[in-house]
C-alpha cells in the first residue's frame, strides 16, 4: 500500500512541473493564426476546432503529424522538432485542452447589472455548428448503433478514452476526416477494428450522420 501512494505521488509532481500553461499560452499565438485565438477552428472547418479535445488526443495527433504518420501540409512546418520539442508539445496540449467555447449565450437573467463587454468577451468564444439538412432519425440510428459507445451520448467525446468529439466539430472537417479513414489515409481506432464501420456507407447515409451530429451541439 505505501509503496503504491508513493509511486502516484510522483507521477503528480512529474505533472506538475512538466506542464506550463504560461507557455501553452504563448505557442498557441502560433497556432491562432489558422486555429483561432480560442482555438475555435475557422474557415468553416478548414481549420478544426481545437479548445476542449481530450489532452492525450491533442498531444497524440500532434505526435502523428510530427512523425508524418497523418498528413497535413499547412502544419508541417509548426510540427518540425526544432519548432514543437515533446515539451512545448504538452504544454500547449494542455493549454487548448482547458479552452472552454459555448454553443449559445446565456440568457441574460439581471437586465440591472448587464455587462456589455463580458457579453462580448462570451460571445468570442461562441461556436454552434451550422445545420445540415437530411434524414435526422436515419442519422441518429446510424449514430446511435455505431458510434455512440465510443463517441458519447450526444458526440461529446471521452476525454479518459482520449476520443475527441464529434458534437461541435465543423460537418466539413468530419467528412473529410471520414473519407481519410475510409481511403486509410488515417488510422480511425487501433484497438477495435473500426475502420470498417466507414466502409459500407453511401453518401447519403453520411449526410444523414453529419446533419444529426450538427444537431448535437445545439443541446
Ligand atoms: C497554417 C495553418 C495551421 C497552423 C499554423 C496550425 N494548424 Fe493545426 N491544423 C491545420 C489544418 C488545415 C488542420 C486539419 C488537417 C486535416 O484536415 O486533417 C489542422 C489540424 C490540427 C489538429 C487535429 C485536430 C483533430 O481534431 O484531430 C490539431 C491537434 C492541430 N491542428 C493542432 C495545432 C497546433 C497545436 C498548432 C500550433 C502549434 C497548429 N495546429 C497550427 C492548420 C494549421
Ligand atoms: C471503438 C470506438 C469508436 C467507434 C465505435 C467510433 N469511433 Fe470515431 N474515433 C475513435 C477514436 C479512438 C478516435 C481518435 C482516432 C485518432 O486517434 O486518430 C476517433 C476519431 C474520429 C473522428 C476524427 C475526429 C477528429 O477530430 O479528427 C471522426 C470524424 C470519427 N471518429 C467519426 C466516427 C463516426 C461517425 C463513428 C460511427 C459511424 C465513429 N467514429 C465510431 C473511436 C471510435
């Protein structure tokens, strides 16, 4: 038993004095300039959002587009060692994970009090997917069999299974993501043999999955 605290406490000091919000901070200037200042993603997901992915699953990506393994041009040369070392790798991870975005403001309850630039300052970090239109009940049944066990109820991820959501991505990004898993230009799940699940979908069934998940966000 002593033996077994003593060991956890320090892999918390490990944590501690590896990660440096400060300088996660400072790297994700770099990364705004396509990511957006909250990591919001832009261009209607040209650029992903980022703020609130699993942290394992940002530092694992970007491992993978340091070492190739997942092509992306644009990036390339703000994934190079000399610009992202392991360290700056998990700070800034650590930093976008903890970025916080809303799908909708708040009512405003004390009409009194308003404050016009806290409103403002909200309403910066404000992201709702844009409907699609399609069959919303043949999307979710598509969901709801073959992707919620891992991807959450409502497409909110898994941030201890490290599986990014699906609720709050841009529809264009998830495609295609989709088609890469599909052409296996990317590796979808290691561990189950998911791949397949992407292959037997027509594009109507997808449209279908997509204009369900852009309803996701709205909840
Ligand atoms: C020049 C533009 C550009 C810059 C700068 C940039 N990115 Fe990206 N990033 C992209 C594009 C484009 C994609 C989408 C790749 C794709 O479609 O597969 C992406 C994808 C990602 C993803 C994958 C998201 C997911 O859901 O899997 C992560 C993580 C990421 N970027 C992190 C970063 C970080 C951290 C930085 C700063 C160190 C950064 N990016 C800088 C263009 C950029
Ligand atoms: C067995 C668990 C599992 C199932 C089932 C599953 N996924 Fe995933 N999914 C994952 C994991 C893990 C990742 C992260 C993969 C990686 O590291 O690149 C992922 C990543 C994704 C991504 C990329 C997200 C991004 O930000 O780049 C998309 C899109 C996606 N899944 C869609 C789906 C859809 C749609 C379904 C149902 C048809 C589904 N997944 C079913 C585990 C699963």
């Amino acid at each position: 038993m002593k033996k077994y605290i003593a060991i956890t406490l320090l892999l918390l000091t490990n944590n501690s004095v590896a990660i440096d919000l400060d300088i996660g901070e400072e790297i994700n200037e770099v990364c705004a300039g396509c990511h957006g200042e909250y990591a919001e993603g832009g261009k209607d997901g040209e650029y992903p959002r980022l703020a609130g992915l699993p942290i394992k699953y940002l530092e694992k990506e970007l491992r993978l587009f340091k070492s190739h393994e997942r092509l992306n041009h644009p990036m390339v040369p703000y994934t190079k060692e000399r610009e992202l070392p392991e360290e700056d790798l998990l700070n800034v991870s650590a930093y976008i994970n903890r970025i916080k975005l809303y799908s909708k403001l708040p009512p405003i309850i004390d009409k009194d009090n308003f404050n016009a630039y806290e409103r403002l300052l909200l309403s910066e970090r404000l992201l709702n997917i844009a409907r699609i239109d399609g069959d919303y009940a043949g999307g979710k049944l598509i969901y709801n069999n073959e992707c919620k066990s891992c991807h959450g109820q409502n497409g909110e991820g898994k941030e201890k299974k490290d599986i990014p959501f699906l609720a709050g991505q841009y529809s264009k990004y998830l495609l295609k993501q989709i088609n890469a898993y599909q052409s296996g230009e990317r590796v979808h799940d290691e561990e189950a043999s998911s791949d397949s699940i992407f292959i037997g979908y027509s594009s109507t069934d997808l449209n279908n999955l997509l204009a369900y998940i852009s309803l996701l966000d709205d909840k």
